[in-house]
C-alpha cells in the first residue's frame, strides 16, 4: 500500500495525496500537515492528481492548512485535482477561495448536473 502523503521540499513546497482521504488516512496525515504549517517559509502547492476520494476530514485538513499559511503570508494552491475531489471543492466554492489547476483530463468531463425536485 502506498502512503497517502509524500512531501517535496522545495519551493513552493509540494505535497501529493494519493488514495482516497478519509478519516482513517488523515490521523496518518494530520500531524504532517501541522507541521508543515508551522514551518512552511513559502507557498505550498497541494498536488490531488492521485487522489481518488477526498471527505469532510479532508476538505478539513486543506482549510485548516490554507488558514495557517495564510496567517504567515504563505499561499495554499491546488493542483491536478479532478473527479469527485474536484466536484466537492467546486460544490463547497473552495474553488473560488484556494487557487487551484484542475486536472486537464477532468475539465473534458461534464459537469453534474443536479434536477430540482418538482
């Protein structure tokens, strides 16, 4: 099994997370991502291409990270992101918040579509 976290440092610093991001993945992820934020001297770019799911503990874990870079001066972008992890950040507006590339091979995709009850 892969790990769901791999840290790159360099500038900006670039973390991929791979897999599906529940729960369970994030009490692995957690304490990294912490640090990170306090120690990170520059912006960091969160690379989502591998990840298959991302849930309510992961959106968590981008807004807490954005947050704390923030308060530094540092920038949080996004990048590769596509498929469901794409769909909820769109359907939540993060995207209008955190700066992020989505995966050129999701923007060929339609967009859900979501029928009102009558």
């Amino acid at each position: 099994m892969s790990r769901p976290l791999r840290l790159a440092y360099s500038q900006p610093t670039r973390i991929q997370l791979a897999g599906e991001i529940d729960p369970m993945q994030m009490s692995d992820i957690r304490p990294r991502l912490e640090r990170l934020a306090n120690e990170a001297t520059g912006d960091v770019l969160v690379d989502l291409s591998q990840t298959e799911l991302l849930d309510s503990s992961g959106i968590g874990a981008l807004v807490f990270l954005y947050k704390r870079l923030a308060a530094r001066g540092c920038r949080l972008m996004l990048a590769g992101v596509g498929g469901q992890p794409l769909d909820l950040l769109r359907m939540l507006r993060l995207d209008r918040i955190i700066p992020m590339q989505a995966d050129e091979r999701q923007e060929q995709r339609p967009s859900p579509v979501f029928a009102a009850a009558a």
